[in-house]
C-alpha cells in the first residue's frame, strides 16, 4: 500500500483537483483507491456528485467502523468523506494518546492499493497526522512569486517531523494553473525547476474545464478527458504537462 499526501499550507493551488483527479485515474487503471478528505470543506464528496458528511468525523471520535463511513465513488475508488465536523476530529486528537498515527494506524488495516489524502491547507494536528502516513508528499503549487517559498514551507515541516522519527520516501512539486502564454508563470516554472530539479513534475495547464467538472459532480477523466488539464499543451506530435503524464509518472515511481 501506498500513502500519498497532497499538501500546502495555501489554499486554492489545486490540491482537491489534483487528488480527485488522480485517485479516479489510479482507478480506471484498476488499483484499488480510498481518497480521505482532511479538508472541513468537505470539497472531495462535492467534487465527486455527493453531498458533505461527517465520515471522518464518526470514524475517528464515534468509532464508526471505516466500511460503514467510505462511499463508493467510483468503480475502485472509495471515499472518506469531510464535512464541518472533521474540525471536532482535531479536537478528539489532540486529547488522544499516540496522536500523531491515529490515522495511519486506522489506514495500516485496510486493503487498497493507493491512499491518497488531501490535507486542509492548515497547520493542525489533522494535518501532522496526515504526513506522518504518508510514504510520498506530493505538493501543487501556483505558478506565482511565492510558489518557491511555499514549496519550503512545507519541505520545512516535513523536515521537522522527519526529526520526529517518521521517514517519507519522498515528494513532488506539482506546477498548476500553468500558462504557457504569461511570462510570470514560465519564469516561476523555471525557477522551481532550477530549485529543485527532477522533483518537480509535468505541469497543470490552466484549464476553464476543471471548474466544469466539478459543477457537473464529474471528475475530468468522465467530463473532459481531451481536455488540456489531462492532455497538456499539444504541439504536434509532442505534449507539455497534464494529468495524464503525472499519472503515470506517479506510477512510476510505485514501479507500477
Ligand atoms: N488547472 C486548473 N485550471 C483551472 N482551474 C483550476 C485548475 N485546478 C483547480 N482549479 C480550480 O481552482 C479552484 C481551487 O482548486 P482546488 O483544487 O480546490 O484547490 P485547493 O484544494 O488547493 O484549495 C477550484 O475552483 C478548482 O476548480
Ligand atoms: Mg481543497
């Protein structure tokens, strides 16, 4: 099993998008995938055609059982959904022994292929929780002049739980709402790119589609898969970005 996180401590840089976009891409690939909402914003049910609910909430504080909390989204994909009440969820936590792995120790009995987690831009104990099960960071980022400041500040806080004891495999920078056609976003490109080097994956185009999908309760692959957030930019026979490539990028590096 793997345990991808999408985390940074700013909203609005696709995070959501990104895990629901490829948990359902893990899925048509048949890997079997829970993606667990740790957003109060309950964004994840929402983006997939379901209402907000409190299956976080009545799995950790009611000792729900996880099957009776996930809702089957897709064929293979599974969601944990959030709603207002995960923020009772930090609360019940930080009261709790072993705070730091009640998530991955609830995440180590079950049987899918891929978890993904996508964390509430917040710096809480939900979210402490969340990278400490996580084995891959994987962190979207805007295209503007502080996309290299909030990669650190997230490197940052992985590093200190790194000091805590619990190791990562690794991280990825993921450029979104890329713009091929504004100089500030290929200059930030290139300078995350001199930063951190092969880290940084295929960029996201900026694409009215992915706002779609969501109003229509679809993900992208269902509502617009030639779209250019999953295609890329296309130049003839050659393509730049898109989620498709990060899928399989992400499989690569899970040899598989
Ligand atoms: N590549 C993109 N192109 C255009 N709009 C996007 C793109 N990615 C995300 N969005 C939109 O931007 C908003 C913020 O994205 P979201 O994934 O919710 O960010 P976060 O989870 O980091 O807050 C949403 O309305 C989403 O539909
Ligand atoms: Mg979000």
């Amino acid at each position: 099993m793997h345990i991808i996180s999408f985390a940074n401590q700013k909203g609005g840089v696709g995070k959501t998008t990104t895990a629901v976009t490829l948990s359902h891409g893990l899925a048509r690939l048949g890997k079997k995938v829970l993606l667990v909402d740790l957003d109060p914003q309950g964004h994840v049910a929402f983006s997939l055609g379901f209402d907000k609910q409190p299956g976080l909430y009545r799995l950790i504080c009611e000792n729900a059982k996880i099957k009776d909390v996930i809702l089957n989204a897709r064929e293979n994909f599974d969601i944990l959904p959030s709603d207002k009440f995960t923020e009772k969820v930090k609360r019940h936590i930080t009261l709790s022994d072993f705070r730091e792995s009640i998530l991955l120790d609830l995440f180590e009995k079950t049987k899918y292929d891929f978890i993904l987690l996508d964390l509430a831009p917040s710096l809480d104990v939900l979210h402490l929780n969340g990278l400490v099960a996580s084995d891959w960071v994987m962190i979207p980022t805007r295209l503007d002049a502080l996309a290299v400041d909030g990669v650190n500040e997230i490197l940052s806080t992985m590093g200190e739980i790194r000091k805590q004891g619990y190791p990562f495999l690794g991280y990825s920078i993921l450029p979104t709402f890329f713009d091929r056609t504004t100089r500030e976003t290929l200059v930030q490109l290139k300078e995350l790119v001199q930063h951190f080097g092969p880290k940084v994956m295929p960029p996201i185009p900026q694409d009215t589609r992915v706002r779609e999908s969501v109003a229509y309760g679809k993900t992208l692959w269902e509502y617009s898969p030639n779209s250019t957030a999953i295609q890329g930019y296309n130049d003839g026979n050659k393509s730049t970005g898109g989620y498709d490539q990060v899928l399989h990028r992400l499989l690569e590096i899970f040899h598989g």
